[in-house]
C-alpha cells in the first residue's frame, strides 16, 4: 500500500499530476487546482491510501509538480 499526500492550497493547477496519472488526479472547475481523487483533507493536506499498482504513475506526478506539493509515500 502506498499513500498519496498533496498540499492542495499550493497548488497551480499546471496539470502534470493529470497527465500521468488521470484515474487519481482531476483539475476543479471550481478553481483550477488539482484536486486527489478519493484524498480526504486534514490540516490542509489530502490524502489517500492505495495499491501499489499506482506507485510508479504517482511518482512521476510527485516528481513532474512543479511546486512540490505531492508526497508518496510507502505504508
């Protein structure tokens, strides 16, 4: 299992997360951040756990943002 953690607040909504990864990454109409698919905010960070099939997409995104706001970590 691995868990995704994104400082959504910061972001800027350039949409290299959706790119590589569409099925957890989705850009809001309301604001035109990223928003984590199924991630639930505490402290103004969201989260979510998920298989490890979604680790290697998710790191590219973790690496691609250009504002460093998405972690992944192993759990």
């Amino acid at each position: 299992m691995i868990q995704i953690i994104q400082q959504r607040e910061k972001c800027i909504g350039c949409n290299a997360c959706v790119e590589v990864a569409d099925y957890r990454w989705r850009i809001s109409k309301k604001d035109g951040r990223c928003t984590l698919v199924g991630g639930v905010e505490k402290k103004g960070f969201f989260s979510v756990i998920v298989n490890d099939h979604e680790l290697e997409d998710n790191l590219l995104a973790a690496k691609n943002c250009p504002v460093n706001i998405i972690k992944v970590q192993k759990k």
